[in-house]
C-alpha cells in the first residue's frame, strides 16, 4: 500500500466500515424500514425545508404533435422558484403520470427533445427525450428543472449545470441537493394534484439518468406518492462509483456509508415496482458494481414480498438511457400500458 496516497487510506477505512443499519436477512422489514427512513432523512437534511405559498402561475399552453405540452411555474422556497412542463397525451383518458428528472446536462428542455444548446442533439439521441417518450406511449409526463440545472442555475443563458458550489453550500447549511431535488419533486406534485384533475395521480412514476437517477432513487425513498421507479445509468454500490470515481458533489449523502450501501435503500422503495437500467460500458457506473448492487435489491424486494417487482435492464453500450429495454419492463411491472 503507497503510505502517501490518500485514496489507500480511504480505500482501507471503506473497507473496514459496515454499514450500521443495513438490513439483514430474517429481520422485520417494517421495523427497519421506519429506522432507516428516519436515519436517511437525517443525513439528508430533510428538515431543512419549509413549506411556503406556491403561487401556482400557468405560463403558457401548446399544441405538439400529438400531445398538449402546458407550461406552469411554482415557489418551492423562499425566494426559489421551479418551471415544470406537463405533457399531455391526446386521447388518454386519466393517464398515469411519469416524473422525468435530467442529470448533468443543459437542462429539461432535454426532456421536452427542445435542442437549445450546442451538444443538446447528442444528449437527446443518446435516450434523454424521456417526456417526448413518455406521451408516446399515452403516459403523461412531468419535466421539471431540477436546482442547479438549466433555467435555475445562476447563468441561465449559459450551457451546462452549475451544481458544484450550491450542492457544498447546501452541505454547510446542514442540506443537501438530493433532499433539495426530493423537494422540489413533492412540491410539483402537489400542483399537478390540485391543478391537473385530468392526469391520474394515484399512478405516478419517476425516471431519471445519472444525476437523474440518484435523484429519482432518493424520491422513491422520501416519497410514498410516487408508485414505480426507473433509474437509469446511476444504480451501483458506492463503493464502487460514487465513493471512488469523480462525480458531481450533488451526488453525495454526508455519512452514508457508516449506515448503508446504495442498494439498502432499495428497502423503502420496495414493493413497487422498480427497473434498473444500465449501460454495460458505462465508466462511471461500473456493470460489477450495478450486478452486485442489484443482487443485494432483490435481496430487499423478497423481503418485501414482492420478488418479481424488480428487474435489471442492460444495454448495450454506454452512460445513456436505454428506452428500447427500458420502456418495455416498465409498463410490463407497473401494467401502465394505455395504448
């Protein structure tokens, strides 16, 4: 071992650290559920958040190519504001709802398949479109601007996230951007649900890539509304992604890993339904890790007594989302499919 290296030291510490409340085998899951949640919650700095006058504001309507496509905007905190767009499908009677959460990238206009800036193209192609996805399949779809992203980064007009330097300040005022993002999440909800009559919300979904992802598995964990999960490229163990490889600081739990491992928060998600979908090349997001975190979620869902309701998706090829294999288990675990 090179003595001087930090990352030995910190290699040795993770591997000498277990994580404390893991689930094991044979043990109430109910019990450990409500033990974990709250452990969760409080290294997320949930309590962080205040519930304030959402202004509810349509901004505009239109007609697309086989769907309505409204745009609404609405106060989330003091002072913070969060543009959502709703994409209804025409003809579908009471649709389900599926949340679509970008990660790093130049904002959910990726998810509307609205190039704006140069490289929006390559993220579109590479399966980013997900509302555009999901009205095609007569799913309605929720694309909100995450913090930090797009139109609520602090140079709006310029490309690319802006997430570093928010994500550690959140991380001093004893937050984090994942609690932030669930946040935002619930609170859009909460607008469709009192404004949006016509979508059915006793069926809502949440899918996301990358960033996306970890924040759509956060979600699920905080948010009981939320009924079936599709993360994409973002499920693995820690220890062998966002512990070791350099990821943006908005993917990070202060403390996680003295309490669990990735895959042990599949606990509060399970029963509903889950896909994990993966990219077999994805550098970032290691396959060994993805199938050794997976193992450890079916572990969880059997506890849960609900085996079946997970299923891991790989494509072929890199960090991306994968709507070919994607789609299909999701409407065949949730039985979504309105066509």
């Amino acid at each position: 071992m090179d003595r001087m290296n930090p990352m030995s030291q910190l290699q040795f510490m993770m591997e000498q650290t277990a994580p404390a409340l893991a689930y094991r085998e044979g043990e109430d899951i109910a019990a450990w559920r409500t033990r974990a949640a709250c452990k969760l919650r409080e290294l997320l700095g949930t309590d962080g958040y205040r519930m304030v006058d959402p202004n509810f504001r349509v901004e505009r309507q239109s007609r697309r190519e086989g769907y309505t496509e409204i745009r609404f905007v609405i106060t989330v905190e003091e002072r913070f504001d969060m543009p959502c767009h709703l994409l209804l499908p025409n003809g579908a009677a009471n649709p389900p709802l599926i949340v679509c959460l970008q990660g790093h990238s130049t904002g959910m206009h990726i998810s509307l398949g609205s190039p704006r800036f140069p490289g929006d193209e390559e993220s579109i192609a590479g399966g980013r479109d997900f509302g555009v996805q999901a009205v095609r399949l007569g799913l309605a779809a929720l694309c909100l601007e995450q913090r930090y992203f797009g139109e609520r980064s602090e140079h709006p007009g310029v490309p690319g996230p802006e997430c570093w330097v928010p994500s550690m300040t959140e991380l001093m005022l004893g937050r984090s951007a994942l609690a932030g993002r669930a946040w935002d999440v619930s609170r859009a909800l909460d607008a469709v649900e009192r404004h949006f009559p016509e979508v059915d919300t006793t069926r809502v979904g949440i899918m996301g890539n990358s960033g996306g992802g970890t924040a759509s598995w956060c979600t699920a964990c905080l948010e009981p509304r939320i009924g079936a999960v599709m993360p994409s490229c973002s499920i693995c163990t820690y220890r062998k992604s966002i512990a070791v490889i350099r990821h943006c600081m908005d993917q990070h739990i202060p403390g996680v890993l003295r309490w669990f491992e990735m895959a042990d928060l599949a606990g509060l998600i399970a029963p509903r339904p889950l896909v994990v979908v993966a990219g077999r090349d994805d550098e970032i997001f290691p396959l060994d890790g993805v199938r050794e975190a997976f193992d450890r979620i079916r572990t969880l869902y059997a506890a849960a007594g609900a085996p079946d309701a997970c299923r891991l998706v790989i494509g072929e090829g890199g960090h991306r989302f994968y709507p070919e294999q994607g789609w299909p288990a999701f409407l065949a675990l949730t039985g979504w499919d309105t066509r």
